[in-house]
C-alpha cells in the first residue's frame, strides 16, 4: 500500500527523494494549495493508512486527525511542532531562521538557494503561516492513531517553535502528543537538525517500512560462512522479536570475543556487562537505545563504543549493515540482558 508524504513548510518533494528508493510514495506539498483548511488536509489523507509527515505538515496532520476524529492511521513524523505567537516574516527569513543551528552541509546550501530563487507567492506564504500559528488555539481530542515521531536535538529555538531536549520536555507539540495520542513512540535524535530526514532519508528506511507493514525490508543473505546468531535468543525459548541477522566470529586475544555482523535487518535488543566497540565497515542505518529511545545516525565512516550494560540493538537503513564487533569481555561470565521492542516487529 502507498505511503503519503507530508512534507515541511516550503520543502519541496525532491527534498526527499531517497525514501522513494526503498518506499512506495505520494507526495503532498500542502503549502502550494491555496485552499487553507484542515479540510483540505482531510480529504488528501483519506484513502492513505500509512503517513510520512515534516515539521509544520506533522502539525497540520494533529489537528486534522483530531478534529475530524480520524482512526487506524500509521505516523512516522519527522520534527513536528506548535508555533507559540503569531509570526509576520518572509519565506526567506522563516527558512533562515529554521536553519540558523543547522549544521553544515551541502542541503543547507541548497534549501537556501531554492528560497532565494523561487517565486513564492509571499501572499499564500502569508496566509499558511498565519494559519498554522493559530493551530494551537483550536482544541484537541483524542485520537486513536499509532504515531512515532522522531525528534531532533539540534533545532532553532530562536523564532519559530520551542524545541524538544533530553533534559526538559517543553515541548508542546510532543506533550500534545503524549496526551491526545492514544499509541505514541517518541524517539529522539542525538545530534540531529531539522533537515536530517531530507539528507538522511535512507538510513530511516526500514525502520519506517518495520513500522509500517511489521516485516523486514531488506532480504539479502550473508556469505555461507555467517550463521544465525544462536547465543543471542535464535533459541526457542528466547523471543528476539523478529530481529533477524548473522555472525562470524574472529580469531581475538584473552580477554576479548571479536565478530563480524551482517545485518539484513536489526539485531537483538540487547545489554552486556562489557564494553563494546563496533565499526561499520559497510551500509547505513540506526543505532538504537530501546529504552531511552535515542536513536544515532550510523554508516561506514562511524565507530561506536557502547558501554558496559548500555541497552541498544542495530537496524539496518535502505542497505544491509555490516558491523565488525570486538567486545571486551575480560573476566565476564558470558551473558546478555534483552529489551522488547515494541514499536516495531
């Protein structure tokens, strides 16, 4: 089934052309419709079970569901928020304003220079803006929905919205969330911008596709000479909660276990009494802490070390991931403590 795709304020579609890879996806540029209405949110998100929404759409997307007492709908959004004042601005100046914290790379460069060279109708600009700032006048119901929202850590806390940190929750869209969402997952993003989900599309994509349709995307098998990971729940009395991926140990010195990982899909959610230190020598995708539910960018050029009795596990992105994994085991008895999952199959 098709997936529709909610994109940000003044984002336009090929800003999110990597999940078109491995995800089959409609596209909804709100801000380009000159009817302003939650209405018109409506009628585009009915025949959809399964939405992708960014930043100010994720917003929309609250009050449509809510007002219209919409059910049964799949959400993976992106760094929604509640605008706290009526704002006057420019396109280009609420863009800048959203990318004042952004770090740097080449999308910065290019969403600026879609906002300086595009003819946007300051009028409609206007007119959205004013209507989404007045949002959260409007009063919320509950709203049976399944919802995952991913949050940044790096976001602009200057002009727009009031951003969501480890620290402090004060943010009022994610406490929106929590109150009126019957089935909610908040996830955060360690050290991740506004603008992640468009240069990082792909490394999300089987977590989405999980979420979605509760099965794997990815089905490539290993070499003949990985085996499925037995000592961690391949057992028939250990439930691993579909994690589904491979290992081949190496040669190590006293003290130390070292293996390579082929991961099609995601590792068990696990802890150990021990440091580990994992390189990814091939692929993309997430690390993720199953019980804070913060979640790191990984791809081949990233090392991770994980520390004693830290609970994580490894989900794949649009390609299988391969770690190389040297555990310090010392004195340890060998063991392992699993974490459910359960946001995804």
């Amino acid at each position: 089934m098709k997936i529709l795709f909610i994109t940000g304020f003044l984002s336009k579609k090929t800003m999110y052309q990597k999940f078109t890879k491995d995800l089959n996806i409609d596209f909804f540029e709100w801000w380009k419709e000159s009817d302003i209405s939650l209405e018109n949110f409506r009628q585009k998100i009915a025949n959809y079970n399964y939405i992708i929404s960014h930043s100010a759409g994720s917003t929309i997307l609250l009050y449509t569901l809510s007002k219209f007492n919409i059910t049964d709908k799949h959400i993976v959004s992106f760094d929604g928020h509640i605008l706290h004042k009526k704002i006057h601005t420019t396109p280009r100046k609420a863009i800048k304003a959203t990318l004042n914290n952004m770090k740097p790379c080449n999308l910065k460069t290019k969403i600026v220079s879609f906002t300086q060279s595009s003819r946007i109708d300051n009028i409609l600009f206007q007119k959205w803006l004013d209507f989404i700032s007045t949002l959260y006048k409007l009063k919320l119901r509950s709203v049976n929905c399944t919802w995952l929202s991913i949050r940044s850590t790096i976001v602009n806390n200057k002009v727009m919205y009031i951003p969501y940190t480890t620290s402090k929750n004060n943010d009022r869209f994610c406490k929106s969330l929590l109150k009126y969402m019957k089935n909610i997952t908040i996830c955060i993003l360690l050290n991740g911008c506004h603008y992640d989900v468009s240069l990082f599309s792909n490394y999300f994509s089987s977590l989405i596709y999980s979420f979605f349709y509760e099965k794997h995307l990815i089905k490539t098998k290993p070499p003949k000479y990985f085996i499925k990971n037995r000592e961690t729940g391949f057992t028939k009395n250990i439930n691993t909660n579909g994690a589904y991926f491979f290992k081949h140990k190496l040669n190590a010195k006293l003290g130390e276990a070292k293996a390579k990982f082929f991961v099609p899909y995601r590792t068990a959610s696990w802890s150990h009494p021990w440091k580990i230190k994992t390189k990814i020598t091939s692929g993309n995708g997430l690390e993720i802490n199953p019980v804070t539910k913060v979640l790191k960018l990984i791809d081949h050029s990233k090392s991770l070390i994980i520390d004693e009795n830290e609970p994580h596990f490894f989900i794949s992105g649009s390609k299988s991931l391969n770690l190389h994994v040297t555990a310090y085991i010392g004195d340890h008895v060998k063991s392992y403590q699993l974490y459910p999952v359960s946001f995804i199959k």
